[in-house]
C-alpha cells in the first residue's frame, strides 16, 4: 500500500510538474507569438514604408527620366541650331569675301584704282582673320598673295592723275584767249603840285603831255608770233575742242594706253600754248600740270584677281553641296 501511495504521490507530482511546464512552456510560446506578431507588424510597416519610398522614388526616377529626355532633345535641337548657325555664318563671311574681291576686280580693271583694290583685298583678308574655319586657309593665302602683288605693282596712281585731268578740264572755261591779252601800261607819274610859272614849269607840262601822247599808241612784244583771231562761236568751239582732247586722254589712262595717252596730253598742250594767253596764271598752271602728265608712263599691267575669285567659288560650291548631302541624309 505504500509502494502504491508514493508511486500515486510520483505520478501526480509528475503530473503537476508536467503541467507546470506545459503551461510556463504555452506562456513562452504565446509570448513569443505576440513577439512574432508586433514583429511582422512592425515589419509589414516596414515594408509598406519601403514600398512607399520606393514608389516615390520611381516617381522621382520617371521625372528624371522625362528631363533627361528632354534635355537630351535640347541637345540635339541646340546642336543642330549650332551648325545651322555656324552653317550660316561661314556662307555669310564666304559671300562677305567673294563681294570685296568682286570690287577689288571692278576697281582694278574699270578705274584702275590700285589703292581702292587694296582696301577692299585688306577688308576681305580681316575677315577671314576673324574666322577660326581651317578650310579658309587656302583662299586667305591668295588674298594676301594678290595684297603684295598690287603693293609691288608699279606705275602711276591713276586716281591722283585723273583728278589732275579734271582740274584742267574744270579750269578750261575760264583760261583767257592769247587775242585777249592787254598790254601791260606804265606805271603813271604822279600829278605835280603847281608852281609858279617858269621855265621849269613849262618843261614838265610838256613832258607830260609827251607822255600821255605816246600812250594813245602803245607797242608790246608777244612771245608767240601770231595769235588767232577767234570769234565767240568759234572760242566756244575750241574750248569744248580741248575738253574733248583731256577727257579722250583721261579714258586712255583709264585703259592704261600710254601712246594714246601722251599724244592727247600732247596736242592738249600745243592748243594751250598756240590759243591761250601765256602770261596768265591760269594758263600758266594748266601747262604745269599737262606737263607733269606728260612724264608719267600709264601702260603698266595689274594683276589680275580671278584666281583668288575662282578659289572662293568653289570653295562656296562646295559647301552648298555637303550641306543638301547631310540634308538628304
């Protein structure tokens, strides 16, 4: 009976320990449990935070996507406007050259105007400075080529003599005739005071009345020995006559033809020295500068500006062409 009652006392001690651990063991698993819980909460927290944050930040990302789009096409649209403008500058300084060589060409072959050719070729060549495009390298060498070549050029400025010849011209209107030169009169005595009458007195009235005799007839040398006698029409004619003979000698120097120039200048100067009064300053002036013209050799050759011009063309031409290539592109 004893066996059996510490056998029922182990049991139920078993028992109740059992349970005890049962219990302490349900309150360990129902803590961790809520534990577990208020971690998956927080957790699901957590990740509703990161969904959230990432959410905005693929909102952030698709904005920056959209702005990087469009400043790339920024890119593209500024890069394109770029080679338009650059296009458009370097056809604009292209024209800009060809226009002042254009004139340096017009200016030496129709007025021979050495000077005018250099201002224009030096204006080109500045603005071909300014350019940073290497392709204009070769047209620019030919530019300052044809500047040395019209420094070297000899001859005559022909601006400088052509104003010569319209002074001349201007002056013709007003050159006295040599039928129209007076003869140069004495210098008269001055009246004497009145003295008493006397052998003196008498003297010096009749010399004076000798004097204003002889000047009722009064005899001059003229240099040239016979100067015609023109009437109105035909002075008219002859001035209009040597007009024509400068302008005929100022077109030649245009032309750069000596021989006709000189003979012109020439008869110019015989019309001058046989029709007009010598001994007047006008006159005087005007064979100075007719003279001066005389000696001055005008058949000079000047070189010639259509390689340069051929040049800027075609390098014009070309650029026209790469431009509607990449254009068809």
């Amino acid at each position: 009976m004893r066996v059996l009652a510490v056998a029922i006392v182990l049991v139920v001690a078993q028992w109740v320990d059992s349970r005890i651990q049962v219990a302490s063991l349900q309150q360990e698993l129902a803590r961790r449990l809520s534990d577990g819980d208020s971690a998956a909460k927080e957790g699901r927290a957590m990740a509703r935070q990161s969904q959230e944050a990432l959410a905005a930040l693929q909102a952030k990302v698709g904005v920056l996507e959209a702005k990087l789009a469009e400043t790339q096409s920024q890119a593209v649209a500024l890069e394109a406007m770029y080679q338009e403008l650059s296009s458009t500058r370097d056809e604009r300084v292209l024209a800009e050259v060809e226009q002042a060589v254009v004139i340096a060409v017009q200016q030496l072959q129709f007025a021979g105007n050495v000077e005018a050719a250099l201002i224009a070729l030096q204006g080109a060549d500045a603005r071909l400075a300014r350019s940073v495009q290497p392709q204009f390298l070769p047209a620019r060498k030919l530019i300052l080529r044809d500047i040395e070549r019209l420094k070297a050029t000899p001859g005559a400025n022909v601006t400088g003599l052509s104003l010569k010849i319209e002074s001349v011209v201007a002056a013709v209107d007003r050159l006295p005739l040599a039928y129209e030169q007076r003869p140069k009169g004495e210098m008269l005595r001055p009246a004497l005071p009145v003295k008493p009458a006397n052998t003196d007195y008498w003297r010096e009235l009749g010399a004076d009345l000798w004097r204003e005799l002889r000047q009722l007839v009064r005899l001059e040398r003229i240099d040239q020995g016979d100067p015609a006698l023109l009437s109105p029409n035909q002075s008219f004619f002859l001035r209009e006559n040597l007009k024509l003979r400068l302008l005929n000698a100022r077109l030649a120097l245009l032309q750069r033809d000596g021989k006709t120039f000189r003979e012109e200048i020439r008869q110019a100067r015989e019309q001058l020295e046989r029709y007009f009064d010598g001994q007047a300053k006008p006159v005087q002036a005007a064979q100075a500068t007719l003279k001066a013209l005389a000696t001055t050799d005008v058949s000079f050759d000047l070189p010639g500006l259509a390689e340069t011009l051929t040049a800027l063309r075609n390098l014009k031409f070309a650029r026209e062409r790469s431009i509607g290539g990449a254009a068809g592109k």
